[in-house]
C-alpha cells in the first residue's frame, strides 16, 4: 500500500511484475499539476501499474480520468 506521494518506483514495478496487487490510497491531484502535464508520462504509467487508486476529491478523479 502506497499512501499520498509515497510511489516508490522500483518497488511498484517489481509488485506488479510479480502480479501483486497495489493501491494508492489518498492520492491527490490539482488543475495544472505536472503529474498531468505531456512531461508527466511516466508518472501516469507508474500509476497505471496500482491495482486501485482511492483519491481525495472529486475533482481529482475527473483530473485523473481525462488524462
């Protein structure tokens, strides 16, 4: 489990290499955050990997599913 900003790379990829399940629980995301920007990719498909991502607001959730 993963809480907040706490995504460790190397330990999610290993995870979910091996079919472990992950979550990301009280994720955060803001308009204009770079997580959601065309640099932020690599973030995104990181946390593609998390088995379920439980955010904080609504409005991160829409952040979120229009990416």
């Amino acid at each position: 489990m993963f809480v907040k900003y706490e995504v460790w790379p190397n330990l999610l990829c290993a995870l979910h290499r091996r079919g472990i399940r992950t979550a990301l629980v009280a994720a955060h995301v803001v308009a204009g955050a770079w997580v959601l920007r065309p640099w932020g990719r690599g973030v995104r498909a990181l946390w593609r990997m998390f088995s379920l991502v439980l955010v904080q607001t609504q409005t991160s959730t829409d952040l979120l599913a229009a990416v």
